[in-house]
C-alpha cells in the first residue's frame, strides 16, 4: 500500500477522506502529532503508533525519519 509522507500530505490525505490510516511515530513532536490525533478521530481514520521516526521512515522506504504517514489505497 502507498504511503502520503510528512504532516502536510497525511493532513490533506486524511482531510479528503483517503487515508485508510494514519502512521504516527512515538517519539515526534506532540504539537505536531497531536493535530494529526485530533483531525483523524472526527474523520473516523484509524491511527498506528510507531516506535519511532527512523523506523516509520524505514517502513515508508525513505532514507529520513518522518514524522507521520497516510495509508491510501493504490491507484
């Protein structure tokens, strides 16, 4: 399954209503993760903690940790 990286794609993913789910790494920045938190709770979208940004970064096929990721459905 395809991901949407970063807090802007995972937003708008989520906002449009195609995100299956949202990744969301332990150890970010809660000011940042706590917006994603909140917008995917009113949006039904199920959210995955992972242990950290390198390996959500890993499992997303980047060199760089991230922050959060969308799942969506392939195109």
């Amino acid at each position: 399954m395809p991901y949407k990286i970063g807090t802007k794609q995972t937003t708008r993913m989520v906002e449009q209503q195609i995100a299956e789910r949202v990744l969301v790494a332990k150890d970010a920045d809660p000011r940042i993760t706590g917006k994603i938190i909140d917008l995917c709770a009113e949006a039904g979208v199920e959210v995955e903690w992972i242990e950290s940004m390198e390996i959500l970064g890993e499992t997303c096929g980047i060199d760089v940790g991230a922050a959060m990721a969308a799942m969506i459905p392939d195109e």
